[in-house]
C-alpha cells in the first residue's frame, strides 16, 4: 500500500512543553487512523502540525508525495495547499454564512460553475442524510445536524485526506452512536484516508484500521484495533485500553515459566523471561465458576455487578483484588467462594521496569 | 506533555532554511498588518512625541524675542529653566499645575459621588424606573464638556470679569460672589456633571457582574453586612472604580473647554489654558514644556493605578454578565429617591440646553425679559452693532462651513478609527505571546496617557515641516483627522480586541484549511463577525469627535475651524450669545447623527461605551 502521510521525527513545543516528541508515524492510503490518548497527551498538536495550523519545531511531513513541512529545509505549506479536510470539535461552522454557503466557500476559488457546485452541495449533504438544510443558518440546526453538516462542508470539496478532532465529544450518548455508524460507512464508501482523534478508545477500536496510542507526545503503539487490544506494547496500553480495564498483577517468572503471584501460579505459554514481571490479563479472559475445578484458583466474591449483557465480579484473595467479566446475568453470590483460571493464550507479561510487552 | 529543557544547537546565522522562514514570517497577515500599524503607530505617536520634547532643547526663530544671544537651531535648557526656575515659573508652570490637579481631583471626586450612588441605587436596590436613569445617564455625554459651563454663565455671570451679568443677577439684582461666579469651583463641578456617565457605567457594570452568591456565603458564614461590603463587593468593584478614576482624572487634566470658560476671565489658568495661551504667542518651546509635564502628570497617574489594579484591567472594564443581584429593599422611600435622581439628571441635562437657548433668543445680552425675546441672532442679517457684524447662526455662511467640517471631521475620524479598531484587533490578538503582538498592544495603548491638549500640542511640532516624503500638515483638515485618529487608537484596539476574542480561532482556522488566503479569510469571515461592534464603535467615536475640543484647539486655523473651536473663539471674542447657539446647533447635529446611526443593526451609545 502506498503512504499518503508521512512523518519524520516531528516535535512541537510550547514554551518547555513537548507536546509532541519526536513522533515519526506512517499512515497507508486508505486507512482509518486514529490517534487515541488521554487528555493532553498531543493529539490535537499533532493533527494540527499536519493540517499547517502549527509549525512544528523539528522534522518532516510528507503528504503524498509533497514535503509539506520541512524544519531542515525551512518549508511550510499554508493548509489550505495541503489537499486536507479538517473536521472541529466545535464544528466551526461561520455563523453568518448558511450552510449552502458555509460549503459553497471553499468551492468559489475553484474554477467551477454554479451547477457543478450545486450538485456538490446536494451530493454531500445527502451523503450525511442532511439534504434540504441547505437555506439554514447553522444556529438553526441541534448540535448532532451542525456536526453532520461540519463533515458534509468538508465531502463537498473532496479532500485527499480527511481529518478530524474529536468530532463526536459534543455529541450525546445516542448521537454519538449513530454517527460512529455513519463515520465508519463513509469511510467504507469514500475510502478516503482518515485521521481520527480521540480520547474515547470505545471510538476508536470500533472505527479504526489502526490506532496510534499517544502518551505525553510520544506514540506509544501503532497497530490494528485487534492487536492494540489484545496485545497492547506497554504497561500503558493495556490499561489505558479495556472496559472494564485490565488486571495488573506484579509477579515473578520461575525456572518452570510459571508465574509466581504470591500464593498461587499461574501457568502461561512458555516465555523465555525470568524476574519480576506485570502480569495483564483481561476480565473476560479468566474463567469464574461457583465449584472447584481442576486448577482453579479459590477466590471470594467481593462484589457482582450484572449489566443485562454481561456481569463483572470483582474477586479477592489476600491483597490481590480482580475484575471478571462473565457474559450474561452472573448467578455467582457476594461473599461465596469462587475458582478462577487464566486463559494462558490471553496473558500478557510486562517487564516491571520499562513496562514493555515481553515477547514470547 | 513532558517538560524538557530545549537544547540550544548552534545555527550558522543564515542559511536557507532560516531565510524562508523568515520570509514566510514576514508574509503572515498578522505581521504583515502588525508591522503596518507599528509603522502608522510609530508615525502618528512617536516621531510626533519626539519632535516634542527635542523642540523644548532647541532654540527656535521664535525665540530670538526673549533669549538675547539664541542661535537657532542650537541646543539649549533656556525652556527648562524658563518653566520651572525663573521668577515667572510660579505663575507659567506651578500655579496651572496645582489649578489642574485641583479641578481634576475635585472633579473626579465629585463624578464619583454622582455615578457610583446612582449606580449602586439602580443596580442593587429595588427602586423603580432604572430604565430612564440609564437613559438620562448618557445623555450629559452626549454634550460637549464645556456646555454647562457655558450655562453656569448665563446663571451665574456677576460681571466681574466683564460681560454681562447673567439670569440670576438679572431677576435678584444681587450679584453672585466670585467663587461661585467663576474659578475652581463651578470648573470642577460642571466638570463632574459632564464626566459622571463614566462612573456610573463602569460601576454599575461591575456591580451587575458580581455574583451576590459570594455575598451570600459570606452572609452564611455569619459576616456582618459592613463587613460584606467592606470585604467583598468593594474589593471587587475596585477595578471598575479606578477605571473610572484614571478616566475621569487624565480627561479632566488635559480639558480646555471649561477652564477657558469659567477661569481664563478671572485669570484662573490650568495647564491647558497656560498652554494654549503660549502658543497663541508662538512660544512653543515653554509650551511643549508644559505639555511634557502634563504627560508625566497623566502617566504616572496610569502607571500607579495599574500597579494597583494589575495591568491593563483598568482601562478594561468589567463586562457585566448579569448576575441576579440581591437587592436592598427601600421601601416607601424608593419613589422619593427615584423622583429626586431623575429630577436631579434632567435639571444637568435640559436645563443648561434651556439656559443657553434662552439666551441666543435675547437681542441685548443680559436683559432677560421678553420684550428682548428675538431670534436675531439665529435669522438675523448682518448687522454692525450685532456679534461683531456677523449675520445670524444658520444664515452664517462661516458656521455652515464649521458645521461640514465637524461632520466631515467625524465621520473620518469614526471611520479610520473602526477600521485601525479591526485591523489593531486582529494584529493584537493573533500575535498574543509574541514580542511583535505586544509592542502593537503597548503602543496602542500609548494615546491613553497623553492628555487632549497635549496630544493637540504634541502635533504642533510635527508637520510645521515635511518629515520625510510627507508634506508639512499644519493647519490643514487632513492634521485634524490623523490627530482625532490617532487619539482613539486605544479605545480602537480595545475594542477591536474584545470583537475578536469573539470569534473563535476555529472559525478562521476552518477557512484557512478549506483554502482561503489571508484577504478572502479576513473579509469574508474575520470582518463579518467582527464587525457587530462596528456601528456602535463608529457611534461613539463620532460623538466624541463631534465635540471634541481640546485635542484640536492648538490645530485648527479659520479655514479648518469646526464647530467647537467656533464656540471658543466667539466667547474669546465676547460674542456669547452666538457661541451659545453654536453650541446648540452642535448638540443637535449629534442628536440626528445619533439617531441616525443608532437606526444600524448594532448600534447602541452605552455599548459602544464599553458598559
Ligand atoms: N497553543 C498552545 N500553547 C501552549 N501550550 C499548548 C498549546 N496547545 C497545546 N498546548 C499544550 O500541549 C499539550 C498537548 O495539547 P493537545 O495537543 O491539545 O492535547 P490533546 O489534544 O491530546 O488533549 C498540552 O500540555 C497543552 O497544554
Ligand atoms: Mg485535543
């Protein structure tokens, strides 16, 4: 696959913040990037370093084939020569423009006749089920109609590149649904490669073709959604990553590969690790049963949270204290006992220093 | 986010990356326009300030009279000492300085008075008819400065210093005392009477912005009422009283209009009297030195009040957000008190405007009966006996044409200054945290601390020669509009800052990535939503230059004479009564431009005031 962005050991500072360091990301045609972190970590920066709204202090930006920032060569592209769409959280809108205007604005400097620009309009805003609003000023419109509208003002003038920040945070619970729904078939339709920013990882691992994991302007992880979520690269990821989140258990690897967690083992497939390590393993990832089974680990019930879909029961022994994912109504009691077992396929060892995933 | 320290690489100190940087610096809108209006700004306010104070070390033609032995064009401290050391410094420099701070003192003390009581009734008691107090409030403002003063004259005149007597010697046959009549006092309070409408909006405003929740609290936490108010309201209303203060204080110091009236005659000078009275005779070296000291005066003023306040909160004020205010309740006496303060406002509003109507319709000044009731001197033809020969006010070709002028002068003025208030706010606001954003912003803010007739005089020195390419100005229009511009440059970028900290940098950002260059960005969006301050803005700069005086008295020259320095020049002429129906004439004409533009969407006086 061919690149359509690329980006060589970028850094933005402000003042002696390093919002993004030394970042250097790949992202293929076609693909459904999303840069995923907690608040503050550099997303918005860095998607802004590549729209041309901030000039990064170091590196190198290609779009396509396009040196569109150079720091060594003194190049910056304005945005507006970058071939992108840029959807705002806020969706900034122009107030005193309708919305025929608000999309019609971009496509006045391109040599077009009114008709090819009013099949545009329409063609956009059907695409993001908003046709006939076009006479509406955008304080007119409910936050979810301004947000659609936001995405239609960029499809009208068809941009090579897509991206967005945090597009959907203004929106309810329910909205926010619906236009992952619809985020996710435009993708599928266009095809046209997208960054995405966000802080919601449900977002991103349901929309994605890869996710970039960003702490303190760094990348953390770049991978599949699938991957990310089952093998996350450091300490950081898997518990960033995960509702109900991750269970970390510091342990020790022995002679035979098992992991020594105080009072009992959990056995694993075999790493060629030894010492002291992060055991992350996922709720759903553990069996829960109310009698002794073979290897079972006992446990007691601190508390049984049933969701309609599926339960977490939060399990203590000693000072260890673990969250279970059990799908359906759970029928385990607070209090009674209970065996756990780990599926070994699902554990991931960390190295307790740096945190990194240890490979097996 | 992690915090590093950034390495320091040594660069070659050109190269090629670095050129297009800087290029690609140099070519950004908002420095493009910074450094166009540093440029303007640097033209208009420094060279002229520089000008200044090199003319007060310099010998000129001029003073060849008194200074046996100058040679022109060398340096000297002859001004210096002249001003603040010799046997005539007492009565050139010290007495007008200690007449200015007393009227400004007094005056500021008075206005504070006034606004802040009426201010705090309409806003934190429950007293009816607040609407027409807010009203009444701005229309004082609305007048020229000197308007009462004029109509304490006719009231009050005793005949001491000449001219005749006036209302009320004419009814009692009794002659007011001197200090009643003339001096400080009558200076100070229809000073206070004029400049009160700041207090009042300043205060009133921040009064509406406190949140009486803090209040509450601390009524909950057991605070005595005193010391609610003590410890909590006024603290926070603070701010607003010291803008307040420092505009009242550095308008009333440099303001020549009512000293000229009510003091010249008696010899009561103020450093914009002694000022101007130097000048007149061309010694614009001693002149320049009062200037400067005035501007030291003005500055320091600002200077200790920022330090008090915090930087700029103070010319900043308070934008009221409306918080539902506890009110005090005033029971039976509310509708006594609402009587009195309306009645109060109306007798400073309408009863100067009846004072001096009442006597341009008298044919013999100071007899007021009405077998003297004439309209001659509004219709009347030409007649020797009669204001020096010249015909009645609205068949006076002369004032016709002073009257174009004062709306020519206007209308540029609000004009030029809405459009540097844009442009300034849109330098100021996209270059915040950088050095070039805010020299812009310090520059900007440079005019503030000049007082009128200073600032008038700064341009004396200017254009009586061609500096650079430019042609010497001197008693041309065009001088008239750049100084009445330049004046405004602060109260320009302050609002235009406020207007673009409304519009959300996302909104330009969305243009520029959807391809719009900086011009297509700045008039199709920037300027569209910038511009719902613009009409009250172009309101307000238009009163304010409509009866603007002080600024321009040292500039004007016949062909150039505008409504307000006619005013001054038939009372120097003793002429009052066709200077009375100047007056008139001139507050109707704001009257109709007010009406006018206010018809734009927008356009409200009190907004554009900054309440
Ligand atoms: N214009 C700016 N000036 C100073 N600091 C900024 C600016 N923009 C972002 N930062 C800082 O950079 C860091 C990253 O910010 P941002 O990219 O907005 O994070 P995110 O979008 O991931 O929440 C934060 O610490 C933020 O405070
Ligand atoms: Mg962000």
């Amino acid at each position: 696959m061919s690149v359509a962005i690329r980006i060589n050991n970028l850094t933005k500072r402000f003042g002696n913040v390093t919002a993004v360091n030394n970042v250097s990301l790949n992202i293929e045609s076609g693909s459904f990037l999303t840069l995923l972190g907690p608040s503050g970590c550099g997303k918005t920066t860095l998607l802004r370093c590549i729209t041309g709204l901030e000039d990064p202090n170091e590196g190198e930006i290609f779009i396509g084939d396009k040196l569109v920032y150079s720091s060594s060569e003194g190049i910056s592209v304005p945005p507006g020569e970058r071939d992108l769409g840029l959807v705002f959280q806020n969706y900034a809108l122009w107030p005193h423009m309708k919305v025929y205007k608000n999309m019609t604005f971009a496509l006045e400097t391109k040599k077009m006749t009114p008709e090819e620009m009013d099949k545009r309009v329409k063609d956009s805003l059907a695409e993001v089920k908003m046709s006939g609003y076009e006479d509406r000023y955008p304080r007119e419109m409910s936050g979810g109609q301004q947000q659609r509208i936001a995405l239609a003002r960029m499809l009208a003038y068809r941009p090579g590149v897509f991206l967005m920040d945090e597009p959907l945070s203004n929106l309810d619970a329910r909205l926010r649904m619906d236009m992952r729904i619809e985020l996710k078939r435009l993708h599928h339709v266009t095809g046209a490669t997208t960054v995405y920013v966000t802080h919601d990882q449900v977002e991103a691992l349901t929309m994605s073709t890869s996710i970039a994991i960003m702490k303190e302007g760094v990348i953390q992880q770049l991978d599949t959604p699938d991957k990310v979520y089952h093998f996350p690269a450091t300490l950081f990821v898997a518990d960033f990553i995960g509702n109900p989140k991750v269970n970390l258990l510091n342990g020790t690897v022995d002679e035979a590969g098992k992991v020594n967690l105080g009072s009992f083992n959990v056995s694993t497939n075999t790493y060629n690790t030894k010492g002291k390590v992060v055991m992350a393993v996922r709720p759903e990832d553990i069996a829960i049963s109310a009698s002794p089974v073979p290897e079972g680990i006992e446990f007691t019930a601190y508390s049984v949270l049933p969701a309609g879909a599926d339960s977490s029961i939060i399990a203590h022994r000693d000072d260890i204290e673990l969250t279970i994912r059990e799908m359906g109504t759970s029928t385990i009691k607070m209090d009674e006992k209970i065996w756990l077992k780990f599926n070994p396929e699902a554990v991931n060892l960390y190295d307790e220093k740096s945190g990194n995933l240890i490979t097996q | 986010m992690t915090v590093t320290t950034i390495p320091k690489v040594p660069l070659p100190l050109l190269n090629k990356a670095r050129l297009r940087r800087f290029f690609r610096w140099l070519k950004s809108p908002q420095v493009i326009l910074s450094l166009i209006m540093l440029a303007v700004m640097f033209y208009m306010v420094i060279i002229p300030l520089y000008r200044m104070l090199i003319t007060t070390i310099t010998f000129s033609e001029n003073d060849l009279r008194y200074a046996p032995g100058a040679v022109v064009g060398q340096f000297t401290l002859f001004h210096w000492l002249r001003m603040l050391t010799s046997k005539i410094a007492v009565i050139m420099t010290f007495q007008p300085l200690l007449h200015s701070l007393t009227i400004s003192f007094g005056a500021t003390t008075l206005a504070f008075v006034i606004g802040g009581t009426m201010a705090w009734m309409v806003v934190r008691t429950d007293m009816p008819g607040r609407k027409i107090i807010n009203i009444l409030a701005v229309v004082p403002y609305i007048m020229p400065s000197w308007t009462i003063a004029m109509a304490w004259k006719v009231l009050f005149n005793n005949g001491t210093a000449g001219g005749v007597p006036g209302v009320l010697m004419f009814l009692t046959g009794t002659a007011p005392p001197d200090w009643i009549a003339f001096g400080p006092l009558p200076i100070i309070i229809s000073s206070a009477l004029h400049y009160y409408t700041f207090y009042f909006l300043f205060v009133s405003a921040a009064l509406m912005s406190i949140d009486s929740s803090l209040e509450e609290a601390a009524e909950l936490a057991g605070a005595s009422r005193g010391r609610i108010l003590r410890k909590i309201t006024f603290p926070l209303v603070i701010p607003a009283l010291l803008s307040g203060f420092i505009m009242t204080f550095s308008k009333t110091m440099g303001t020549f209009g009512g000293p000229n009236v009510l003091g010249v005659p008696v010899s009561y000078y103020t450093m914009s009297t002694m000022l101007r009275s130097n000048t007149t005779v061309l010694a614009f070296g001693d002149a320049f030195v009062l200037a400067i000291i005035l501007i030291l005066f003005s500055m320091t003023t600002v200077t200790v009040n920022q330090k008090i306040v915090g930087t700029r909160k103070s010319y900043e004020t308070i934008g009221g957000r409306g918080f539902m205010a506890q009110k005090t309740k005033l029971r039976e006496s509310k509708y006594i008190l609402t009587a009195i303060t309306v009645t109060f406002q109306i007798i400073i509003a309408v009863l100067p405007l009846l004072l001096l109507i009442m006597s341009t319709l008298m044919l013999r000044s100071g007899s007021y009966s009405f077998d003297n009731l004439s309209l001659v001197h509004w219709i009347g033809e030409s007649n020797v006996n009669i204001n020096s020969g010249e015909p009645g006010v609205l068949l006076n070709p002369a004032i016709w044409k002073g009257a174009w002028n004062s709306i020519k002068l206007a209308l540029y003025t609000a004009f030029f200054t809405a459009l540097l208030g844009v442009i300034l706010g849109y330098a100021i606001v996209k270059g915040r945290g950088t050095k070039l954003g805010k020299i812009v912003e310090q520059l900007a803010f440079v005019p503030y601390v000049i007082p009128g007739i200073a600032f008038g005089a700064v341009y004396i020195s200017m254009f009586t020669k061609s500096v650079g390419p430019i042609p010497p100005l001197y008693g041309t229009f065009l001088l008239l509009v750049i100084v009445s511009v330049a004046k405004h440059i602060p109260y320009s970028s302050r609002s235009g800052v406020s207007a673009m900290l409304q519009v959300g940098r996302e909104l330009e950002e969305a243009a520029a990535v959807a391809g719009a260059n900086a011009w297509r960005r700045f008039w199709r969006i920037i300027f569209p939503l910038t511009s719902a301050g613009f009409v009250s803005g172009f309101l307000l700069t238009f009163i304010t230059t409509m009866r603007e005086l002080s600024l321009i008295i040292l500039l004007v020259t016949p062909s150039t004479a505008v409504l307000a320095s006619m005013t001054m020049r038939y009372i120097e002429n003793g002429n009052e009564q066709q200077a009375n129906a100047v007056i008139i004439l001139l507050i109707t004409i704001v009257l109709i431009g007010n009406f006018i533009i206010s018809r734009f969407r927008g356009g409200s006086l009190k907004k554009g005031l900054g309440a």
